[in-house]
C-alpha cells in the first residue's frame, strides 16, 4: 500500500481518535473532578466529613479502577447500545472510555487536591467562608497545576484505550492498525500508525508539561 492509498484512511481514522479522546475527556472532566474532590472534602477531617459517602464513592471509584478496560468495553455493551444505539464505532467506543477514565482521574484529581496546604483552607474557613469557598477559592486554584498533570496523564491513557477500542470494531487509528496492519499484513502501514500515536502522545506530554510550568510560575 502507496502513501497515496494510506493517507485517506488516516485522516479520517485520526479524526475519529481525536473525536473518541476528545468527548471521553470532556466526560471524564466534568464526572471525576467533582468525585475526586468529595472523596477529599468527606474523608476525616475534611469540611464535608462523612464516613458513609467517602467509603460508598471511593468503593465505586476502587472497582471502576480494578477492572481492565478490555472487559469493561465487553461488559458496557449493553449499557453502550442503550447511550448511542450501537455496539461498534467511534461513538460506542466513546462510552466505556469514559467510564473507565472517569475513576482513573478521580484518584488523581484526590492526590492533587490533598497536596494543598491545609492552612489556606482553614484561611478561607476563618474569614466565613463556606464549603465552596473552600473549593473554588483554595483547593482548585492550588491544585491546579497538579491537575493539569493528572489531565494529562489520562488523556494518555485515553489514548492507549482508544487504540485498544479499536480491536473490537472500535474505529479510530486502532480498527485500522487491525484491519490493514494485521489482518492485510500491511506491516508498512502499521509502523506509520504506531509512529503517528507515539507522536500524539508526545504532544499531548508536551502541551501538558507546559502549561504546567507556567501555572506553578
């Protein structure tokens, strides 16, 4: 296979991996930085402390951690056909890579949030400020370039699953390291797909480890 017949497909098997990581990022964004900050403001000590809650969402977080994302893009089919309509694609993809992903930040998002001094909080506690205030005034602004590291490191990660998600009818740059790299023995072509995800994540390591060092300045 020629450059000329390898470029159309992947473009578009490019488009649909940045579609794929694009919304599971979203998703994973708005889901697991509210759940890594509660395990934080429920656990001892916290402003929120409450046993029960804690231990119930970091069970949840626990078992959606433990599961490997081979079985869970199995075990989500049905749930997957319910959210988008089908069971193969980008778009079913989509929903156990944002699943999985969620509790994996969450955890992060939790290590981020619990390095911040808890002498700014109990600041913000002493001049009257609430719950929120906490948060959206100590604890993110804080933590913000540990979780700009922790965002980084899962879009990573949601790059690795989504190239896994391919070998299932997934689409993106996995379906087609399988259907022409492996099954066509395109062997030609498989080195360009793995050099093209090498150079993703690389850039997304960049982007991420500079923006970093600019928010810790």
């Amino acid at each position: 296979m020629n450059w000329d017949d390898m470029q159309p497909l992947l473009h578009d098997a490019t488009i649909e991996t940045a579609q794929m990581v694009g919304i599971a990022t979203l998703v994973t964004l708005l889901v697991g930085l509210p759940l890594g900050v509660l395990l934080v403001l429920t656990d001892r000590g916290g402003p929120l402390q409450n046993a029960l809650v804690n231990k119930v969402v970091g069970a949840v977080v626990n078992v959606g951690r433990s599961l490997p994302f081979v079985i869970l893009l199995v075990a989500l089919i049905p749930f997957t056909r319910w959210v988008v309509g089908t069971s193969i694609g980008w778009q079913a993809a989509t929903v156990p890579l944002a699943v999985g992903a969620v509790p994996f930040f969450a955890r992060l998002v939790e290590s981020a949030v619990r390095g911040v001094d808890g002498g700014l909080v109990e600041a913000v506690q002493a001049m009257g400020g609430g719950t929120w205030n906490v948060v959206r005034k100590a604890l993110l602004p804080e933590a913000l370039p540990a979780l700009v590291s922790a965002l980084t490191t899962t879009v990573i990660a949601l790059i690795g699953y989504s190239a896994m998600a391919g070998t299932v009818g997934g689409g993106g740059l996995g379906n087609l390291a399988i259907t022409y790299g492996y099954m066509r023995f395109e062997t030609g072509f498989m080195v360009v797909i793995v050099i093209e995800l090498v150079l993703l994540v690389t850039l997304v390591q960049l982007l991420g480890d500079l923006l970093t060092r600019r928010l810790k300045h």
